[in-house]
C-alpha cells in the first residue's frame, strides 16, 4: 500500500474502531464488549484484562487471575499495575501488584486486600465476577530485581505490602535462589496472612530461603513465628548478617520508615515502598482554604489546604485520573500554571509552573491554576 494510501486509511481505521467500541457499549454488556472487540479488532483489549480466576488467599484478601487483552506490556516482579472497573457511573482505579512470575499465556494474578469503605477492593473481592472485564494500565514502578543478585536480600513486608515481595520471592525461587532470601513478614492477626503454606514449603524445599511470621495482634505459636512490631532486637536475632545484605521493603508508611531508621545505615543498600499516604512534614499553611482555578473547564473551586489536591478535587465532585495514589505511576499528573504547591512526603514548596504535578502527593498553599 503506498503511504498516501496508509495515511487515508489510518483514520478511518480508528473510525471503525470507535464505532465498533461506541455501538458495543450501549447494545453489550461489559463481558460481550470485550469478547467482540478482541476478535473483531485485534489489540483493542490492550488496556483491559478478564477475571478467569479466583481463590482466597487470607481472611480479607482473595487472588485474581487475569488475562489482559493482546498488546499488553506485561510486567516484571515487584511493580505495580492500575486495575479500574465503573462502579455506581464512576470509573475507580487502584494500584495492585501482581504476585505471580510472568506465564507462558500471559496471565497474572494480582492479590487485593478488601479495604474498610474501598468501592474497588469490595468490589474485587466479594462482587466481581468470573468473566468480568477490567481496565488494565501499564507496569510502573523500580523497586524490582536486579538482573544479577549479588548479595543475599532481606524483604521486609507489612499486610498488602507482601504483594510486590511475593511475585521476587517466587522469581529467585524459580531461578533455584540464586542468593540467600530471608522474608520477615508481619500482620496484625495469623489469619491475615497471605501464601503461608507456600512461603513454608519454599522455606523447607530451597536451600537458602527462610520465612519469619511476625504478628502484632495474636501471641506466637509456630516455631517460625514471631511478634511485636518491627524493632531492632528482631532484626539483630532473625538477620544477624544484615551489613551483607540489600533490603527491600513495602507496607504502610510508619513501617517502611520504621524499617529504613533500623537498615539503611547497616545494610549494603535498602530500597522501599509505602503504599499507604505519609504523614505532611511541615507544619504550615495547613488549614483554611484556598480557590483552585480548572483551566479546561473554567470552574473555581475552593479546596482545604491540608489534604492531597487528589482527595480535596475528588470531593469537590471532580475525578481527574488517578492510580497509585502515592506518587509512583503519575496517572494523576496534571500541569500546575501559577501557584504554590508542598509536597506531602517531603514538605518542599514548589512555586513555578510546572508541567506534571502529581496530584495524590502535593496539597495546595496558595491559590492555583491547574490544567483540567
């Protein structure tokens, strides 16, 4: 075909494949939508994924196996994914990590942890069912392997925070642990914890793996449980050759923090994830309000000064796109035209424009222009 030929039919090609989608959408349900539009056109699923399975995983957390559509990027261990679904005319994203290693069909399982009032984690957990279609965002995120492990590891997980350490520790497994791999993993209850039964048959089947359960809500009674929170005395008798390896750790802030106060000076490297929003660190301008002018849309709004710009739009009935919702992925990313911002996890000002601002880990100090 000559390129003026491919340039006329490049958008009637789109054309076709809005129409396809529009007509789908009122004569389809979610389910048929996707089944027709991966047949009829290929790769139009990119950014979608079916639910094919689903199993229990602990108490309040269920595993999800997904198939994304054709021309998904897939993933490496210990990133994250955006996963949506429209719930009550509203479509809702969250940031989960898949907790497999990459399969031979393409399928990934992610774990989700039902969340007190979260319409997504309720969702996923309890209503979703097999067959529904999901949205589906491309991998982010930096705290994964290295291509050649050259010190034994040390992953510090907290609750959710298992779920990217999870899918490395099932990768180092399948390459025969390359290195030594000690897990210390803690929840407040024993019936909270994820993958038990397989984190202690690869503590009993690989040779230089070893897992420690520490509970902070039940007492101790296996042999390789512990309890309390995370303090220096754990770490000096369950990893006593710390100063020999590279830490990697995820949960809620308080922990994350907790664990690089503990590490970072003692181990050869330490590397981390907060999944949960850190507390502000300065301690002005953070009350009253301020008027946050939309470029796009022209509307005035008047929004609290403490809360992430994400969380005040949100409830001011505004949904700009959102992922992780702790500065990682930038789906929030927006342009800032005039105003002053602080960062939530550092408390820097930032008074130029600037061209992607994250929404969900900058709160406003002074009037803004933002561009949505």
């Amino acid at each position: 075909m000559s390129t003026a030929l491919k340039s006329l039919a490049r958008p009637s090609r789109r054309l076709v494949r809005g129409f396809v989608r529009g007509l789908a959408e009122v004569m389809a349900p979610p389910q048929a939508l996707g089944f027709w539009a991966e047949r009829l056109l290929p790769g139009a699923n990119a950014g979608r994924a079916k639910l094919m399975e689903r199993r229990r995983e602990s108490v309040d957390a269920v595993t999800l196996v997904l198939q994304p559509g054709r021309g998904w990027g897939g993933c490496q261990p210990g990133q994250h994914v955006s996963i949506g679904a429209e719930l009550d005319g509203r479509r809702v994203r969250r940031s989960y990590s898949p907790t497999g290693i990459p399969r031979a069909d393409g399928r990934i399982a992610i774990t989700v942890k039902r969340v007190a009032g979260g319409k997504l984690s309720g969702f996923l957990c309890d209503d979703a069912p097999v067959g529904t279609w999901l949205d589906i965002g491309p991998a982010f995120g930096e705290m994964t392997l290295p291509a050649q492990p050259d010190a034994p590891l040390l992953f510090l997980a907290a609750g959710s925070g298992i779920t990217p350490l999870m899918a490395m520790a099932r990768a180092l497994a399948a390459r025969g642990m390359p290195v030594p791999l000690t897990l210390l993993y803690w929840a407040r209850r024993r019936d909270e914890l994820c993958f038990v039964d397989e984190l202690r048959a690869l503590a009993r089947d690989v040779p230089g793996f070893n897992v420690r359960f520490l509970l902070t809500g039940d007492a101790a009674s296996a042999t390789d449980e512990g309890e309390g929170r995370i303090h220096a005395a754990q770490l000096v008798s369950f990893v006593p050759d710390l100063a020999e390896r590279r830490v990697m750790a995820c949960g809620p802030n308080e922990f994350v923090e907790a664990a690089r106060v503990l590490t970072a000076s003692q181990a050869l490297a330490f590397v981390s994830e907060a999944f949960t929003a850190p507390r502000i660190t300065d301690d002005i301008d953070t009350t009253g309000s301020v008027q946050v002018t939309l470029a796009r849309s022209a509307r005035v709004l008047t929004l609290p000064r403490g809360a992430s710009l994400l969380e005040a739009l949100e409830a001011a009935g505004v949904t700009p796109p959102s992922g992780c919702r702790m500065g990682i992925c930038n789906t929030c990313a927006c342009g800032k035209h005039a105003g002053t911002t602080r960062h939530l996890h550092t408390g820097d000002a930032e008074h130029e424009p600037v061209t992607a601002l994250r929404l969900c880990v900058n709160r406003a100090s002074s009037d803004l222009i933002l561009e949505l």
